[in-house]
C-alpha cells in the first residue's frame, strides 16, 4: 500500500481546491507545450517551403501559381 501511495491519493481527493489547483497547472503547462510544439512545427515546414521554392522546381512552381490564382480569383469575385 505504500508504494501505490494510496493515503496520499485519498488526502488529495479529500482537498479538492488542490486537486483543482494541480489539474490547473497541469492543464496550462500541456496548452503551453502543445503550443510551442505547433509554431516549431510550423516553422519548420514554412522554412522547408522557402527552401523548396528557391529551387524553383516546375512542378511546386505550378502548383503555388495554381494556389495563388485561386485565391486571387476568390477575391475579386466577392461584393462587399
């Protein structure tokens, strides 16, 4: 029973402003790290992208040209 440290998990559940306390900053440190995780990642494939169109290859050339078409139609089609 020690090593499962049940009388502290009891002793927990007994002060719940604690418990909340803890899930709370639990809670706060995984947004913050999911956060960081995404802009790192993101980064990284934005920096992959520039490196890809400098080498300005046909096939990704086209495909951004495609993309910029869209968008530059969607655009111009709306009424404001």
């Amino acid at each position: 029973m020690e090593r499962a440290k049940i009388a502290e998990y009891v002793d927990l559940l007994n002060r719940p402003l604690s418990l909340m306390w803890r899930n709370l900053l639990g809670g706060t440190a995984r947004g913050v790290g999911i956060a960081i995780g995404f802009t790192v990642f993101t980064a990284l494939i934005l920096y992959l992208l520039q490196m890809l169109g400098k080498l300005n290859l046909p096939i990704i050339g086209d495909f951004i040209a495609d993309i910029v078409r869209i968008v530059q139609h969607q655009l111009e089609d709306r009424a404001y």
